[in-house]
C-alpha cells in the first residue's frame, strides 16, 4: 500500500512538471513573440520619415508583424507537416528548411500577389481621401489578424487568405460602400478557393497513381523506383526552376516564354543527371519491398516539402504586407493610385515574422497535420507536398490569392481518397480471381499474395475535416469583414 501511494504521488509529481513546462514553454513562445514586434516597431521607426502619417505607418508594421507571426503559426505546418509524419524530416530540420524557403519565396517572388491583395479586391480611388483609404487598409490588416489569432486559440481552421480578403472588403464597404468592392475580382478569388483545393486533390492522386502502377505493383519495384524516382525529382526542379525565373528574378531579367521553357528543361535535365546516380546507389542491396522502396522518396520530399515553403513565402505574404503596403504607398506619395514599388523592409516584416511564428508555433500544428488528418508515409507525403507545391506556383503566378490550407487538405483528400479506391479496386480483383479459380480450377488463374483485407472499406482519410473546411470558408469572410467594418469607423473616429 505504501508503495502504490508513492507511485501514485511521483506519477502526480510528474504530471505537475509535465504541465509547468509546458506552460513555460508556451509563456517564452509568447515572450518572444512580444519580443519581436518590439523589434518590428524599432526597425520600422528608423525606415520611416518624420511626415504627417509616420505614426500610422508604424502601428501598420506592427500590426504586419503580428499577422505574420500567425500565418506562420497556422499555415506553415501544411508546408513540412507531411515530411515530418512521414519521418523523411525531423522537426527541427522542417524548421529550419520552412525558415530559410519561405523567407526566400517572400522577398523574391512576392510582389504580384501583394499587388492583387493591395489594389484588386477594392477600388482605392472610390475613397474619399488618402487618410479615409490608410484607416480602411489598417482596419483590414487588424480584423484579419485578430481573426486568425481568435481562431487558432480555440483550434478552428480558417484561411488566413480569406482573412485577410475578408477585411479588405468589410473595411473597404465600411469607408465608400458596396460599390468600392471590384466584385469581378472576388469572383475570380472565390472561384480559387473552389477549384485549388480540387486542383491539388487531383494532381496529388495522379502521382500516387503513377506511383503506384509504375513503382509500387511491379514485380521488381527497385528497378522500378530506380527508373522513375529521378524523373519525379527533375520534373520537380523543372517546375520550380521555370518559377523562379519567371517570378523571382523578373526585377532585374525578364525572358520570354521560350527561354524559360528551355531553362527549365536544362535544370530538368541536370537534376535527372545528378539525382539518377544517388538512387542507383542507394538502391544496391535493397530488399524487394514497399517499405524498402519507401526509403528512396526522401529526398525527393525534402526538395518538394523546400519547394512548398517558397511557394508559400510568395504566395502568403501578401496576407501579411499587403495592406502595409498599400498604407506605405499612400503615405509616401500622398496619392491614392500613385504607382509605388512595394518598399524591401515591407516584405522582410513579413518574410520574418513567417519563419518567426514557425519556431515559436509551429510544430504543434506540423504534428497535427502530419499525423492527425492522414497516415502518411514518404511517397503518399511527396505526392500532397508536390501536388500542393505546383498548385499554389500556378496560382501565385496568376495573382490569385488561393488558401495553401485547402490546397495541403485538398490534396491529403486525394491520396486518401485514391488510396481508398485503389484498395477496393484490387479487393474486387482478389475477389474476383479466386471465384473463378474455385469454378475452375484448370485455368491456373494467379493468385494473390495476400487480400488488401486490413484497410478495405476502412476510412482512410477523417471526413469531418471536408465539412470543417467548408464552415471555414462561409464563417471566416463575413465574420473578417464585419470585424474590419467595426474597427475601421473606431479607428477614423479616433483619428479624426
């Protein structure tokens, strides 16, 4: 008796350090959190003139600041949460690769899309003036970081996109109506947020069908995989080559279509030559097994997983700097549709605040989407990150300001979907073959190995999160904008 009440004692012991350090923990992530929109608001202080609306510009930097230290606490696990549940990344590797690609896709590759958040979604010359417009941006950027934070403290999914989209309208309806709205382009966006995550679905099930019939079911699968893991590879650094040429270095070269495309297939046909002889290798004595084969799509995840993060850091920093952007440039020029160039310190903010809010909130949330929505191993992983990857480029490149959220979930949706279709395809088959051997046997039909039997029928993918991911979408637009509305007619108020 004596002992089991000490055991029971040090187990209440245990448990209390458990939760101290937790709480510790989650007290120094928000320590340095403060820390660094203290540091937001110095760098901004020494960047901005002493002018009329120098005060306005540094509480937008910090408001900028903070809403990146929440795409990066929310968004960012989507980018090396299938890496890191499929065990080809450890946590502090997928931190530090998001870091360092989403950093880059933000100030390299990020100005089309914060033009689209900056002056698409409403009219600025409908305004009736620049302060009216700088009020309606800031009330935007705060309602869309306020939203964020309220929603991933009580663990609701919302697009940080919609968000953002959400305040710009509500605070641009809020300062000259409905009429300020460009609705043309809110039906385009909308109509991304539909068709992205299907698009990532479906090219994420492509590759897992490739995969599979091409790799997978082959009798000799290391052949296989040492056949055609290179060319995913080089297709990959094709697709990212031929973006950051096309994106990235158009400050300072733009090329034609026909020089990007034979760019890309020279750094296609330099991966395909550098990768090739690092599969053979590693293929040399490997068993014959899925699990074995498994081990070849590491690397191959890591670079789409780098991939991913560029895409994001080009794509989700307009959610960040677009409306500082927008209060930059209005401030600066003293005119509401002067042609700025979006300043660099800007979009450091909001590069910096993504890897920030990584370190300090992500990996939380990388566990939950690497290990929580779906079982993932290296190839299902590959095909989402990939699949994901190339949709949010595409969309990037059209400055559509698409959801990387849906687009990860969409895609995880596909491979399990596909998954499920594949498994019922060859129980049918199993089925089938071993019924026409027992009505006759004389027609030496092959058997399988083994019944897909474990995972038949079996839900391979958590159906809520369809459902979770719709409520998303009709709750966090009118609940952003309605909260930019309020905020903006405090804010004039207060100002005027």
């Amino acid at each position: 008796m004596v002992k089991q009440t000490l055991d029971k004692d040090l187990d209440r012991i245990g448990q209390i350090e458990t939760q101290a350090g937790s709480a510790t923990t989650r007290y120094r992530a928000l320590g340095l959190a403060a820390l660094f929109l203290l540091i937001v608001w110095a760098f901004s202080a020494s960047i901005v003139d002493t002018s009329e609306h120098s005060t306005l510009i540094i509480i937008a930097a910090i408001i900028g600041g903070y809403m990146a230290l929440n795409i990066g606490a929310n968004d960012v696990a989507n980018n090396v949460g299938p890496a890191v549940g499929s065990r080809a990344l450890t946590m502090v590797g997928a931190l530090i690769i998001a870091a360092i690609f989403e950093a880059a896709g933000a100030v390299l590759a990020g100005g089309d899309v914060v033009s689209t958040i900056k002056k698409g979604i409403i009219d600025p010359n409908s305004m009736a003036s620049g302060e009216v417009f700088i009020w309606a941006m800031m009330s935007a950027l705060f309602a869309a970081a306020l939203w964020v934070n309220i929603a991933t403290w009580i663990g609701a999914p919302v697009s940080t996109t919609h968000a953002v989209v959400g305040g710009v309208m509500g605070a641009g309806i809020a300062a000259a109506g409905f009429g300020v709205v460009n609705w043309q382009t809110m039906s385009a966006i909308a109509a991304s947020w539909v068709i992205s995550p299907v698009m990532g679905g479906v090219i994420a099930a492509a590759f897992l069908a490739f995969i599979k019939f091409n790799i997978i079911y082959k009798e000799d699968k290391v052949a296989a995989a040492t056949r055609w893991v290179p060319l995913l590879v080089a297709v990959m650094t094709g697709v990212f080559s031929a973006y950051l040429i096309m994106k990235g270095l158009k400050k300072i070269w733009k090329p034609d279509f026909v020089t990007i495309g034979l760019m890309s297939f020279g750094f296609f046909l330099l991966a395909l030559a550098i990768v090739r002889p690092i599969v053979k290798k590693a293929a040399v004595g490997m068993e014959n097994r899925n699990k074995s084969i498994r081990t070849l799509f590491t690397i191959p995840l890591i670079c789409s997983a780098a991939l991913l993060s560029f895409a994001h850091g080009a794509n989700d920093v307009a959610n960040a700097v677009g409306p500082l952007a927008a209060i930059v440039s209005t401030s600066t020029s003293g005119a509401i549709d002067a042609k700025v160039g979006i300043p660099l310190w800007v979009m450091v903010i909001g590069a910096i605040g993504l890897s920030a809010g990584l370190f300090l909130f992500g990996p939380k949330l990388i566990r939950t989407v690497g290990e929580q929505i779906t079982k993932m191993n290296p190839m299902r992983a590959y095909c989402v990150a990939l699949s994901a990857g190339i949709t949010v480029l595409i969309a990037s490149a059209l400055g559509l300001p698409v959801s990387s959220t849906h687009i990860a979930v969409g895609a995880v949706f596909g491979v399990g979907f596909f998954r499920e279709w594949d498994t019922e395809r060859r129980a049918r088959a199993y089925r089938s073959t071993n019924r026409l051997q027992k009505i006759h046997p004389e027609s030496n039909l092959p058997l399988e190995e083994e019944e897909p039997a474990v995972n038949r029928r079996k839900k391979l993918v958590r159906r809520s999160h369809f459902l979770t991911i719709i409520a998303a979408w009709i709750i966090t637009v009118p609940c952003a904008a309605l909260l930019a509305a309020g905020l903006f007619f405090l804010i004039s108020h207060f100002f005027t």
